[in-house]
C-alpha cells in the first residue's frame, strides 16, 4: 500500500470513493488497487500491504496499523481512529470520516472487504470483535 493510500474506502457511501463504489478507487473497485482487487495492494491481495497479507500494513496484520491489531490506528482498536472506534474518523463512527458513515468523505481502512473480514476474525478466535462488526455492518 503506497504512502497516500491507507487502504480502501471502507464506509457506508456509494459515491466515488465510497466503500460501496464499484468505480476507480472504490471500495468495491476489482480494479488496479481496488477494494476487492486481488492484484498489488488490492483489498483481497495476500501480497505487500494487501488486505488479505500478515504482513506489515496487511488487513490481516496483527503489527502496527493492521487490520488485527489492537494497537492505536489498528483494525480492532477501541482508540483513537481505531476500527471500534466510535470517535471521530473511528470505524464504527457515523460522522464524516466514520466507518459507518453515507457521507462524502471517505474513511480508509487497510481490511479485506467486510465480510471476508468478519470471516477471518471468526476463524481467528475474534469471536467478541466478530460479533460487534456483523451486528454494525448488519451482515
């Protein structure tokens, strides 16, 4: 995932750049980079920084940042711009910049889409993470 880009627009939105446009840089984009991309840096790319990759900045990392982490910024973060987060720019915010928001502005997270997510966590033993995120996302 290059510098600019921290994922994928992972929100509630359907305009460009929201986590449900099929559009470039969509979070349900299959092309170059895209949300459900399976190519270099795509959401479902096991590769460097793709949302399926353990490795640093994967969606399925539990380092830094990543989308299993429960370190600051990370995937299962309570915190500050964390993916549980309800605060502001927060996962489960429905505020501009939230994870749950319809608004404009995207919120980025480096995740596989969401239920290939909920999927993982589910094998992983995330069972209280899993439970939260499948009711918010209502899946």
């Amino acid at each position: 995932m290059s510098e600019e880009n921290k994922g994928w627009p992972r929100n509630e939105s359907t305009g460009p750049l929201g986590g449900f446009s099929t559009g470039p840089g969509g979070g349900l984009s299959t092309g170059p980079g895209g949300g459900r991309s399976t190519g270099p840096e795509g959401g479902l790319s096991t590769g460097p920084g793709g949302g399926l990759s353990t490795g640093p900045g994967g969606g399925l990392s539990t380092g830094p940042n990543g989308g299993l982490s429960t370190g600051p910024g990370g995937g299962l973060s309570t915190g500050p711009g964390g993916g549980l987060s309800t605060g502001p720019g927060g996962g489960l915010s429905t505020g501009p910049g939230g994870g749950l928001s319809t608004g404009p502005t995207p919120y980025y997270a480096n995740i596989p889409p969401r239920e290939v997510y909920l999927e993982h966590l589910k094998n992983r033993g995330y069972e209280a993470q899993y439970r939260i995120l499948k009711e918010a996302w209502r899946l």
